[in-house]
C-alpha cells in the first residue's frame, strides 16, 4: 500500500508541473594543514619558587570578629504572616596550613 501511494503522489505531483526532488551533495572541504609539534611550559605564576600556589588544608577561621557582614535585609512572606531578618557574610578570613592569610569574598544575595 505504501508504494501505491509514493507512486500516486509521484504521478499527481509530475502531472501539476512540479519537478522532481535532486538531493544536493556538499563538496568536500579544503584539506587542513598539520599541526606542527611543538613543546610547552608553564611557569608558576607567584613569586615563590617551588610552591604550588594553592592553598594549604585545613584551614582555620581567624576569629569571628574578623568576619565583614552585608547590611541587614528583612524578607516578608507573600502573605505578610513572617519576616525574617538576615545579615548575609560579605567576607571571611582564614589561616591555612602554612599560616597564609586566606580571604573567602562572598557576593551579596538579591
């Protein structure tokens, strides 16, 4: 049944004027060059040799005064039944294994 109705729709199609389909074949493309071999480095990026420049574990809170706080916000339920008020951490300051001072910066919530 299913070739009787291509053929149909061939022969309805050819008699109204319409041309046949021709599938259009893009052209291979252009042939790259090769990437020549080559030898990279990486240089650290901090003044202090044979260091890693990451941060030691585990790291220790300085002490809680030394914590920086956004103001504070109030939210409100939609139905105005319970608020909330919050002060969000804006900064804190860390010491890590090797007794560098380490800043977290936190962004400010909407």
């Amino acid at each position: 049944m299913a070739k009787d109705l291509t053929a149909a729709l061939a022969a309805l199609s050819e008699g109204a004027g319409y041309t046949t389909r021709r599938d259009a074949v893009l052209s291979d493309p252009p042939a790259l060059p090769a990437i020549p071999a080559r030898t990279g480095s990486a240089l650290p990026t901090s003044g202090i040799s044979g260091a890693g420049g990451g941060i030691a574990s585990p790291l220790t809170e300085t002490a809680f005064t030394d914590r920086l706080f956004y103001t504070q916000t109030i939210l409100t339920t939609t139905d105005g039944f319970m608020s909330l008020v919050i002060q969000p951490v804006q900064k804190m300051r860390f010491t890590d294994a090797n007794s560098a001072v380490v800043e977290i910066i936190y962004q400010q919530p909407i």
